[in-house]
C-alpha cells in the first residue's frame, strides 16, 4: 500500500481518493470551504489510520483549483500535479474512467516520482 490521497478538480466540486488496507474510499465535495471541512473529516481518519506518509497528489479539470487547491497551498502540501493532457492520456490508455479520483491515484503512482508527506 502507498498511501494516497487523491483529488479530481473539476468545475462543480472535487472528488478524493484515499487508499486503504481495503482499496481505495471515494467522496464527491464542493469546493467551498464548507466542502475542504467536510474533505478533512473523511479524509483525516482514513490516512490516519494507515499509519504511514501520505503522498498527496492532484489532477484539475479546470482552470481555478478552488478552495481544495488554496487550502492544500496554506498547509504546504504542495501536492503533487498531473497535467490534464497527461492525466487524459492515462485514463483513455488504461481504459480507466476520467471522472474517478481512483483513477487520479493510479495515474499518479505510474507517471510521477511522488514522494510520501506526513
């Protein structure tokens, strides 16, 4: 297991990804600062639990980052990106769907040198 805390951007909200023991644990937010709480009480446990560093990585379907993006730039945690081209690219090669943070995730482990954050 690696870890990973995914986030999907796009235009109505963000989706996140976090790995664990059991597989990947998906939710849909808004991306409002209401939605980054809302994140980080599903969030939170789940990495938590894992007892490891977390590699935190992003994919953005749109042309403002919104909340999730201020909030994870305010806690440096500077999270690892994937170009859309790249991350599209991805998805259509590995018949993957384009709409799951799951898919940001694997993306992210087979194309970027991520490296864990505590």
């Amino acid at each position: 297991m690696t870890n990973v805390l995914a986030l999907l951007i796009v235009a109505s909200g963000f989706s996140a990804a976090v790995e664990t023991k059991s597989g990947f644990v998906e939710r849909t937010f808004s991306n409002t600062a209401a939605g980054v709480e809302e994140f980080l009480d599903f969030a939170e446990p789940l990495a938590e639990a894992a007892g490891q560093p977390i590699k935190v990585c992003t994919v953005t379907l749109t042309e403002d980052g919104g909340a999730v993006m201020d909030w994870l730039l305010e806690e440096s945690m500077g999270p690892a990106s994937l170009s859309t081209q790249a991350y599209l690219k991805y998805a259509k090669k590995h018949n993957e769907s384009a709409d799951s943070p799951t898919t940001v995730a694997k993306a992210c482990l087979a194309l970027l040198p991520i490296r864990p954050r505590k």
